[in-house]
C-alpha cells in the first residue's frame, strides 16, 4: 500500500529522497500560499512525512547491507515508522485496524458519523454538499485520516450501509478520483467494485434518455415501497432485469438488495402467461426507442396473413374504382 504522504506527492514507494524534493517543488508552484495556507500546509506536512520515510528506508538498506542480510526483494517491509501524523508503512500490506493510529481512526469514524446523519437530516441539502463538508472537516485533521474516510465511505456504500447512495457515489467518485485509475491504485476488493460502480454509472448514462425516463420512476417507486411492492412495481420487473447486466452497481444504489431480491421473487410468483406478456414488453436498455409506426409496420411485415388481407383490400379498391 502506497502510504498518503507518497500519495499525495504523486509518488509511490520506489521514490528516492531526490524524488521527492523534486515533486515537492513542483506542486509548491501550483499553490498560492497566501490565499491558500493549509493546503500548504498539507503539502509541507506531506513532504516532511516523505523525507523521514526516505532517510529512514535508506538507513534500514544502509544497515542490510552491513550485516550482510538483505532480504528478498520482494519481501514486504512491514514495519511501522512514525512521522510527526503520518503513520509511514514503506511496502506494507494494508494496516490492520490495530495499526492505524487511533486519533487517525476517531476523525475517520467522526465523519462518517456527522455525513450519516446529515444525509437522514437534511434531505433537501444535495449529497454532493454534505460529502463536501465531511472533506473539508478531514482536511483538517491527521493527513491519513482523509483514506481511512475514503476507505469507510466506499465501504459505506458498496455494503449499502449508508443512505442516498445514487447521489453520494457520484460526489465521492470526483472528490476522491474514483473514475481515474491511478485514483484508486490499491488493486484491493475495494478498488475492484469502485471500478464496477464507475463502469455501471458510465453505462446508465450511456442509455437513451427516454429509455432512462422509463426505468427511473420504477427504480425509485421500489427504493420507497422497499420488500412489499405494488403489483405495478412487480410488472415492471423485466425491464429493470434487462439492465442489470449493464447497469447492476447503479440499480443498487437506489434499491437495496433485499428489495431487488423480492422484487425478482414476486415477479417469479406471478401467473406464467402473465410472466410471458410482460417479458415480451422489455427492451434492451441500450437501444433507442422505436416509434410506434415503426414497430406496427415491423409487427405487420413479419406476419403473412397480414399481406393477405392488405391484398384483399386493394383488390376490393381497384374492383371498385372499375365499376
């Protein structure tokens, strides 16, 4: 795991005492310390951690080498080194809660807690304002405290433990650069349904905006009626089927799991014939709707007994234009 210091210098474990002088210097020009001082702050504070990590990295390689017991190369370092609030873990796999300092594990908790209860208690305030909020209050405590929020939100919201999650992942998929890839750079389970959510979001956009308009009243009417669904609701249910395959993550942040699963259960439930009919009525989510002259002509061109009547009607019009 690339410690949050390195991270925030843009560096990963390999980088050199001189690596980092040289990225510190680089995002020192792109902050205006005057109208800006704390994130000059987080960034001295970031670039001071890194220098304590690298001297003491090069005197651990400095007393391998001595010793004539260096180890594998790739053999993780797992031990535990402080700097002023970073709590500095070279190569180490990600921290046990044990080993995550406990005021770093307080504010992270702490603003969980206050976004939770601000998304219950301020339902009119958009998601994307609270989560803002939480930011601006992890910015000012320990530097690591900002990822162990980012690990808890996402946690948070793929275990659906916390509410107004369509408009929380898109506010946290921007402020934590989810829909970048060196974003995220865990490579964890985390990581992985970050990547789903993203690619299901990308895709429900992706949908024609009428077919959108269609499916989105019948997502949020579930999310209210939660397990115990209208029959309209359950009717509705193979349209919301045919995008799960494209748009599953993004179905789960409006409607929980225990609701789909009934919602799904309660269709099954339903007469075969009926079941039948409202299969038929589905759609692929990912094709433009078709206008309705459209689809009587594709409906009547398919059918030979339909050619037959047409037939027999211009037959009778030309008989009667004759007489």
């Amino acid at each position: 795991m690339i410690p949050g210091f390195l991270r925030h210098l843009g560096l990963d474990t390999d980088a050199s005492e001189r690596d980092i002088k040289r990225a510190y210097a680089e995002r020192l020009k792109a902050i205006d310390q005057a109208a800006d001082p704390d994130a000059f702050a987080r960034l001295r504070e970031a670039f001071e951690a890194a220098r304590a990590w690298a001297v003491q990295k090069d005197e651990r390689h400095a007393t391998s080498d001595e010793t004539n017991a260096t180890p594998h190369e790739d053999a993780p370092d797992t031990t535990v080194y402080s700097a002023g609030a970073f709590t500095l873990e070279p190569v180490a796999p990600p921290a046990e809660p044990s080993r995550i300092p406990s005021t770093v594990q307080a504010d992270a908790d702490r603003a969980m807690e206050t976004l939770g209860n601000a998304l219950l208690s301020e339902p009119d305030t958009p998601a994307s304002e609270l989560l803002a909020r939480a930011v601006a209050f992890i910015a000012t405590c320990q530097f690591d405290a900002r990822q162990a929020f980012e690990a808890r939100l996402a946690d948070a919201i793929a275990t659906q433990r916390i509410t107004r999650r369509a408009g929380l992942f898109p506010a946290a998929m921007e402020q934590f650069a989810w829909h970048q890839a060196d974003g995220r750079g865990r490579g964890d389970q985390r990581d992985a349904w970050i990547e789903r959510a993203v690619t299901s979001l990308a895709n429900w956009q992706a949908f024609p905006e009428k077919r959108r308009k269609v499916l989105l009243p019948w997502l949020k009417q579930a999310a209210r009626e939660g397990e115990t669904l209208s029959l309209a609701t359950v009717q509705a249910w193979p349209r919301v089927a045919a995008v799960m395959p494209y748009a599953g993550e993004y179905v789960r942040l409006r409607v929980d799991d225990a609701a789909i699963s009934q919602w799904k259960a309660s269709f099954d439930a339903l007469p075969p014939g009926e079941r039948g009919k409202y299969r038929d009525a589905a759609w692929d989510p990912r094709q433009p709707d078709i206008p309705a002259w459209k689809r009587i002509w594709s409906h009547v061109s398919g059918s030979w007994w339909w050619w037959i009547i047409i037939a027999k009607a211009v037959l009778l019009a030309l008989q009667a234009i004759r007489r």
